[in-house]
C-alpha cells in the first residue's frame, strides 16, 4: 500500500470542506444544518465541483512543492 503525500491529502481535506459548503448553500432553504455524509456529496456531485477550487486555492498556498527535477538537482 503505497502512502498518500502531503499534498493529495490537504487537497482532500480542502475538497470536503468546500463540497460541505457548496452543499449547504444549496440547501439552506430547507433549514437543514447537519454536516451530509460523504454519499450525499459524491451522488450530489458536490465533491466534483469542489476539486477545481481546492487544487487552485492550494495552488496559492505556502511554497511550491518542487518538481522531480529540481529533487534531483539538489542532490
């Protein structure tokens, strides 16, 4: 089993919290306040329209990871 990095991790973090937001404002007509499961927001597609935004805001986060290539330059 191969270990998740550090970034695909913190994407998925950021895509729930998003996805749980973008749900709740669509359903906050319904006076609704429980978090969903994550079925709800997988049938909803909301994790689909999170993934975007998560991957640009972490985009403008903290340093840039390096590429295969500069690792190796490094050394």
């Amino acid at each position: 089993m191969s270990e998740v990095s550090p970034f695909w991790r913190r994407v998925r973090e950021l895509m729930r919290e998003i996805a749980v937001e973008l749900y709740m404002q669509d359903h906050h007509h319904l006076d609704i306040f429980n978090t969903p499961e994550e079925a709800d927001l997988r049938e909803g597609g909301y994790l689909d329209r999170a993934r975007p935004i998560a991957l640009r805001k972490i985009q403008g986060e903290a340093p840039r990871f390096k590429t295969i290539k500069e690792m190796r330059e490094d050394d």
